[in-house]
C-alpha cells in the first residue's frame, strides 16, 4: 500500500484527487444514507485499480463519524508524443502529470520536477522546455 493522499495535504493535485475520491465515496449508499458533510482525510493505493479512502463524516446531528471505504480508480492512460524530434512521455500519477523529454536515441534527456496539475499542463511545460 503506498499513501497517495496524506492526512495534511495542500496543492491543487491533491485537492482533485480528494474531490474525486469524495465523489466516488459518496455514491456508497451506506455513507449516502448517513448525510452530512464528507472530507477525505487519507488515502492509499491498492492493486487492481482500488483506493482505500479514510473520510470523516459531520453528521447533521453535529456528531461525527469516521469510516473507510475501498473504491474503484484507476489512472488516466499515459501520452507519447512527437514535438520537434523530440519524444514527449507525459505520465499519470496520483496528483497530476509528470513529463519526460527523450533525444532521438530514447535517452532521457529532461523531466518534470514535480507533479503538473490537468495533462494540459504537462504537455504545454514539456514543449516550453523543448524551446529553450
């Protein structure tokens, strides 16, 4: 198991990744039933495509419950693409997208220092880097 959403968090990466897991939680009927607000607090990488996902739940009584859930989520598929005779690799990770720039050879000639945000992101960084 490997944490992908730790319990103090900051970043737009990991506020989606929690906003998506909120919503795959949510459609639990049991959490469903039980009303009240939902924040993830932590979460872990399974096999097979799972995520287990702590939440804490502020009852409408004002009470509040912790739970977790196995839910099913997968990572968006990766992109190659020709950019100049260069070779983009952008790759999904758990709060974002990562890019590799390769040389004609298939050596890794630069990356991305940190995770970027919606794949757009990754690519257009990518090509920057490539133009420098």
């Amino acid at each position: 198991m490997k944490k992908i959403l730790p319990s103090k968090t900051s970043g737009r990466g990991a506020a989606a990744l929690a906003s998506g897991l909120k919503k795959l939680v949510a459609a639990d009927p049991e959490i469903a039933a039980l009303g009240g607000k939902i924040m993830v607090r932590e979460a872990w990488a399974l096999s097979d495509d799972r995520v287990k996902v702590r939440v804490e739940i502020e009852r409408l009584d004002g009470g509040y419950l912790s739970l977790t859930r196995v839910v099913p989520f997968s990572l968006p598929p990766g992109l190659k693409l020709s950019y100049r005779d260069w070779m983009i690799v952008i790759e999904p990770t758990w709060s974002g997208f990562r890019y590799r720039l390769l040389d004609e050879s298939g050596d890794t000639a630069g990356e991305s220092s940190e995770d970027l945000g919606p794949i757009e992101h990754a690519k257009e960084n990518a090509r920057r880097e490539v133009d420098r």
